[in-house]
C-alpha cells in the first residue's frame, strides 16, 4: 500500500475545509467553529500577516496559547502565508521564552493576555516585530465575548498588565481591510513548525518538522486506526495542550483530515470543570495520558458519564500502568490503546491497534515505519534483546535547527533516528519500552531533564552542588527531587524553591529538596545521579 505523503498542511487543510464545510470542527466552552467557519477566520489572519505586516514566507511566528478556539485559526491562517510555527508553552517563564524566541529567531508572537506578562517583560530583547494578543473569549458572539472577557479581567482578577511596542489586538487584526489572502508556494520539504523538545541531551532544539513529515504521520496514523476513525462522525476530547506535538498531530492533522470534531479542554487540571464539558458533549475518542486518567477517575461525577458512545481511548506522552488502563476499561467499558512517539517523530512511531492491544507494550510500528534495536556499539540486535530504539521512516524530523552536530547525533547517513529510549522488539513485532532516557523526568507527561534544572540552581551564590532526579510518585509519573550541597547552612528549603521559581516553569521546580555534606560521584568526579534515584527508590519501597 502507497500512501499519499507530498501534500502540505495548507493543502490538507483546503481540502477539508472545502469537503466538510457545514461539519463541526472545534469547540470550546460552549462556542463551536464549523470548517466553513474556521476557513474563513484563518484566511482572515492569513491576509493579515500577508498585507499589515513585513512577515515573509519562511519566517517563524511563535504561538503561545492553551486550548482555545483561537488556536486553530491563526496556527493555519500562518501556515497558508507560508510561515513556520514555533509552538510556545504558555506554562514558560520569561527565561524560558527569551530563549525560545531567540533561538528560533520569531520575528511575530501570538499570546493569551492572561499569559502575556512574562513575554512582555523580555520581549525587547528578542527580535519580535509584531505581537498579536487574544483574549480568552475573542471568538465567541458578540455578547457571550464582552461578558467572558470582562469577568476574566475585572472580576476573576486573571489577566495581569502588560505591554509591548508593537501590539495589536487579534480581532482587529481579523477585521482590518485586506484583499483575499493569496496562497504561497510551498513543497512537502519546507518546514512548517518548530517544535522544541530537550531532545536525548537536555539542550532544548527545535525539531524542524516539515510538512511532508507532519502529512506523513497524519495519513500513517489514520491508515492505522481506518476501522476506528470515521470520517465527519468522531469526537475528540483534547485535554491535552495543542502545542504539544502529540495532541497537535491528532486533533490538528490527523482530524482535520476526516473532518471530525475535536473538544477543546482549556484547562484540564480543574477537573470538575472538564467533568462537566464531557456532561454536556457527547464524545466519542478520549485522547490523554496515565495522571490524567487517575485523576479524572478520582472524580466521583466522572463514572456518572455516559460513556456509550466512547469507542477508544488513547494514551500516550509517558508510560501507561496496568492498573490505570484495568480501572479506566472497568469505568469507561472503552479499550484504551497506548502508543509511543516522540517530538522528533511527528510524533508517533507506533500503537496498539483497537483489534489487537497488547497492555504493556507500545504497539506495532505505523505503516513505512521501520525500527530496530541496537547496542552500545550500534550493532543491532536480535528480536528479543534490549537495546537503543532506532527509528527510520517519512515522520521523521528533517534536524534540528541550527543545529548540524546535535542533528548528526542522532540521526545517521541512512536516516535512522536515535531515540534514546531501551526496548525489546517482540517476535511478534510489537514494542515494549523497558527503559526511559538515561537521566529525563517525566511529571505528568511533561519532559524535564536534570542539566536544565541544575543549571538553573547552580546560579544560586550558596549553592556548591547540586543533582536533579526523577522520583517516582505512585500514579507512573514522578516528581523532581533536588540534592543540594550548600555553603551556608542557613539556606532553606523555601529559599531555594523560590530562587527556582524565577527562571524554571513549575512543573520543573523542585517538589523534594534534601541538603547532603556531599554527593556520590564517580572516580573522575562526575556526579552519580542514579545512584540518587536508586536511593529513593529503596526508600519508597520500605514506606
């Protein structure tokens, strides 16, 4: 079987838009967009960064925004002018982004007002031209809009001040006058985002994704799941955040293919408000990860939900445990399929088929995907064996940017991709992942890794030493953990959580803190963090 990869995302998106016109496309808190709809607003931003803005084709446009119907739109109205998209955590700090920013050279941003504090307080030293900034409710009628808007800001107290040179409201931006944007030439070959992830080093990269990967994974997995996903009838809860690759892969390509519907969950920590969006909408696809099923099915109104349209759940983002998946199939009476990907993949490289889940593994590899083990010495090794996951196939990212030598490492001269991750190949094809990267914390599917957050505190005047590690929580996820050594005696707990809390996103602050005279190291001084987290472990398992 031959399937069609050389289209890009301008291109997909046109098609559907024309083939499912009057189907839904995204909804949220209440407010739906049709594909007519979501056409004509993303043609809309198109024609303004087109005709109000000095952005060229190939320029990066960050986007910084949660799950919001705004999301959509002006992800593919820059996509249609021939732009890359830098997705951007709205959890980053003000560190974090000047990274990013500059990194990836954006010349424009896209940004919540809620969020836009932080990017306001570095943004001058960055090379942003332009900054587009959205309320939460921009997109709905009229009234629903004033209402929303001004109890989020006056009321709830939820957007704090802000300010940039150059800055424009997104409606107005909708509503200058423009001719019809006109599309750009564009090959499978360019990149269309940039997506940064810590890669199998810690240094956060930028994956340069292209439109050919990205059309590739999207028509991989729907080839995959062709018995599962029918065209113009699904559902989709999206509780997982857009900019990341997994949940943009699904409810951005892989849907907008079929001409499904896709639920947005702005804020899926408050879990009696997501429990009661699922009341009000009948869904037919669950997309999440382990925590957040423990923590829905920990909610006494969640197995109150009719459930008899729910079809399939998939998890992916961090290891599924077996008592989740047992307790979430008895809850929900859905099979859940886990499957794996990474950032650098587009993201997925395989699942488990509905007609065949095997609980404790990942699944088969997607169509023209091809994977192999190999060892220390890059031999590969037989079925059976542990060793390096080694991907080659079309979703495969083109490098990362900027970055020639981080790229070399990991991909070879005939395009097989390092992962970093220890499996064993099955004899019956399907993959079990035994290991994690070496040193990479994974908190509720969010990737931290110990170098970034070290750094970070090694700033600190009274802190000599210090060692991050991954301490498993209970739910299949873990906790970050500091070891510190300290010059002063008096530095507390508090003040080196705080100090942490300035230039590190929460879910990278340490949660456990522990000082220590000193730290295991090797015999050339290299400090032992396993060691660390076998210590922690052995502990725990004597609670």
């Amino acid at each position: 079987m031959s399937l069609n990869y050389d289209r890009t995302l301008a291109e997909v998106f046109a098609q559907s838009c024309k083939q499912f016109a009057d189907c839904k496309a995204f909804t949220c808190m209440g407010h739906t967009l049709t594909y007519a709809e979501l056409d004509h607003l993303s043609g809309r931003f198109a024609a303004y960064l087109q005709q109000h803005t000095q952005l060229q084709p190939g320029d990066r446009i960050a986007v910084q925004l949660p799950n919001v119907l705004q999301y959509p739109v002006v992800v593919f109205g820059a996509l249609r002018a021939g732009l890359v998209v830098v997705n951007t955590n709205p959890l980053y700090t003000a560190h974090e982004i000047k990274h990013q920013l500059n990194d990836s050279g954006a010349k424009a941003l896209i940004v919540l007002a809620n969020i836009a504090k932080n990017a306001a307080a570095i943004i001058g030293e960055t090379k942003v031209e332009q900054v587009i900034v959205t309320e939460l409710a921009d997109l709905h009628s009229p009234l629903k809009r004033v209402l929303l808007n001004f109890a989020v800001k006056y009321l709830k107290k939820l957007v704090p001040p802000f300010s940039f040179p150059q800055q424009i409201a997104l409606n107005k931006a909708l509503s200058l006058p423009s001719k019809p944007w006109q599309p750009v030439p564009q090959t499978p070959a360019d990149i269309a985002v940039l997506q940064y992830t810590g890669g199998t080093t810690g240094v956060a990269k930028g994956a340069m994704l292209t439109h050919r990967n990205l059309v590739a994974n999207m028509a991989q997995l729907n080839e995959r799941m062709k018995n599962v996903f029918r065209p113009k009838q699904e559902v989709y809860v999206a509780p997982l955040p857009l900019y990341h690759i997994y949940s943009f892969t699904i409810h951005c390509t892989s849907a907008v293919e079929l001409g499904n519907h896709s639920l947005l969950i702005p804020n899926p920590r408050d879990i009696p408000g997501f429990v009661k969006t699922l009341q009000r909408n009948p869904f037919t696809f669950f997309v999440g990860l382990n925590t957040l099923f423990n923590a829905l099915m920990r909610n006494p109104d969640f197995a109150r939900l009719d459930f008899s349209n729910l079809r399939l759940t998939c998890s992916g983002g961090m290891a599924l445990t077996a008592e989740t998946a047992r307790h979430w199939q008895e809850v929900t009476r859905a099979p859940i399929s886990e499957g794996y990907g990474l950032t650098e993949t587009s993201p997925v490289v395989s699942n488990n088929p509905l007609e065949n889940v095997q609980q404790g593994t990942v699944g088969l590899p997607l169509i023209d995907t091809e994977t192999k083990v190999i060892d220390e010495n890059n031999n590969s090794l037989p079925t059976g064996e542990a060793g390096e996951l080694c991907v080659r196939g079309p979703q495969v990212m083109k490098g990362y940017w900027q970055r020639p030598d981080a790229t070399a490492e990991v991909i070879d001269s005939e395009g097989w991709f390092k992962t970093g991750d220890i499996a064993v190949i099955q004899p019956d094809g399907f993959i079990k992942i035994v290991d994690r990267k070496k040193d990479m914390i994974n908190v509720s599917g969010f990737k931290v890794f110990p170098n970034e957050v070290e750094d970070a505190l090694s700033n600190h005047p009274d802190i000599v030493e210090v060692a991050i590690v991954g301490v498993p929580d209970g739910e299949g996820s873990e906790i970050v953990k500091a070891f510190i050594v300290t010059a002063n005696e008096s530095l507390t707990i508090e003040q080196v959580r705080k100090y942490a809390k300035e230039t590190l996103t929460a879910y990278k602050v340490p949660h456990q803190i522990e000082f220590r005279k000193e730290l295991p190291k090797t015999n050339v001084g290299k400090i032992l963090r396993r060691e660390l987290r076998d210590q922690e472990i052995a502990k725990n398992a004597k609670k």
